[in-house]
C-alpha cells in the first residue's frame, strides 16, 4: 500500500479499494485480511464491552457504559457489511 493508505481509517482504505481503478488486487486482498482481522478484534472488544456494560462495578454509569457496548457492535457491524463488497 501507499503511504496515503497507510494514514487512511480501514473504512477509508475499504471505501478506496471500492470505488478506486488504480488500486490492485494485492492491495484489496491486503484490505480483505486486515478487514476479517478487525472484525474478529470488534467482536472481541464488544463482546468484552458488553460484559462490562452489564456488570455494575465495572460500569457505573449505564448510559456509558452502552454507548461503549453499541459503538463497539456498531463497528462490527459496519466492517461486516463491507466485507463481502470487498471479496
């Protein structure tokens, strides 16, 4: 990948990948690999957020603590709906 697509958020070098003509099929394998790993890595860390969310000590504040808990499942979400554009 370019150093511009290093800079870029995974939904900006996915978005790229898309719609770009001078990007290559390595690169969008690249952006397929790293997409399937930050999805596994989401769904870990909102696993993990829903935990806390739901365990009072460790999540005080109930509003936070499913702001934290939707943001993480709303990311898998986004990464998941992609993916199979990509592939």
């Amino acid at each position: 990948m370019t150093d511009k697509q290093v800079s870029l958020s995974l939904e900006q070098l996915i978005a790229a990948a898309l719609t770009g003509d001078s990007i290559t099929s390595a690169n969008v394998y690249a952006v397929i690999e790293e997409t399937t790993t930050a999805i596994a890595e989401g769904e870990a860390t909102a696993g993990q957020e829903k935990q806390r969310a739901f365990d009072p000590a460790l999540s005080p504040d109930p509003k936070a603590a499913r702001d934290r808990m939707e943001d993480a499942l709303f990311k898998v979400g986004r990464l998941k709906t992609l993916l199979p554009r990509l592939q």
